[in-house]
C-alpha cells in the first residue's frame, strides 16, 4: 500500500487523535450565549449530523492511530536522522491501514476529528466511544 499524507499529517492526524482524549471541545468554553449572530457560521462549525457507524469506526481509528504514534513517537526519537524518513513512511503506512481497517478513508477520517474538535457534541459523542 502506497501512503502520501506526509509526515506533517501524520503528526496533526495523532496529535488530533491523542487531543480528543485529553481535552475538552474548544468551543464548548468560547462560547457564549450572546443573542443573534450577525455572522453566518462556516459549515464546519455547525453541529455535524455524522452516522454512528461512521463515529464508532473514528473513535476505533483514532484509538489505534494513537497506539501508532506511541510506537513510532519512540522509535522516531531514537533513530538516527538517515533513518527517520524511512520510519516516518512506516508510521504513515500504519496510520492508513488502522484508518481504513476501520472502513474510512484518510479524508473521512481527518473530517471526523476536525468536526469533533469545533463541535462540543460530536467531541463527546466521539470520546464516549473511545472509552
């Protein structure tokens, strides 16, 4: 299987994943209830209607996703600086097979975890599920 999300994406795909365990949804504390909006907000922050079947595959990936990166996180640390491309594909390669083992693609996956971070409710639903 041929990977190219790149090792930037794999550091913000497992540090996403790694949050979403830790931290409270952002917007959960910034807002504030303050009447009518005179902004339309963007499709991103909107509460997101994503099927459970789709968040309990997400909430399985990102666990797995985040059992890479400690695996790799380790072995990238250690390694010397020729060997660190070479690991960093095996890292990507892993990501994409815990992704898609779960029956999402890369850019499904990256939506799910991107909605969770700007939408409270999608964040626990999500979070429940990684428990």
């Amino acid at each position: 299987m041929q990977s190219t999300i790149g090792f930037g994406t794999f550091c913000a795909m497992t540090l996403t994943a790694a949050g979403l365990l830790f931290m409270p949804a952002a917007n959960a504390q910034q807002q504030a209830p303050s009447g009518p909006s005179s902004t339309t907000p963007s499709p991103r922050t909107t509460p997101a209607n994503i099927p459970d079947k789709k968040l309990d595959a997400a909430a399985a990936a990102a666990k797995k996703v985040s059992a890479v990166k400690g695996t790799f996180d380790q072995k990238l640390a250690q390694a010397p600086a020729a060997e660190k491309e070479r690991i960093a594909d095996e890292a990507n390669d892993a990501i994409v097979k815990a992704v898609t083992d779960q029956g999402l693609s890369i850019d499904e996956y990256k939506t799910i975890l991107q909605v969770a971070q700007n939408d409270p409710v999608v964040h626990d639903k999500l979070l429940q599920r990684m428990k």
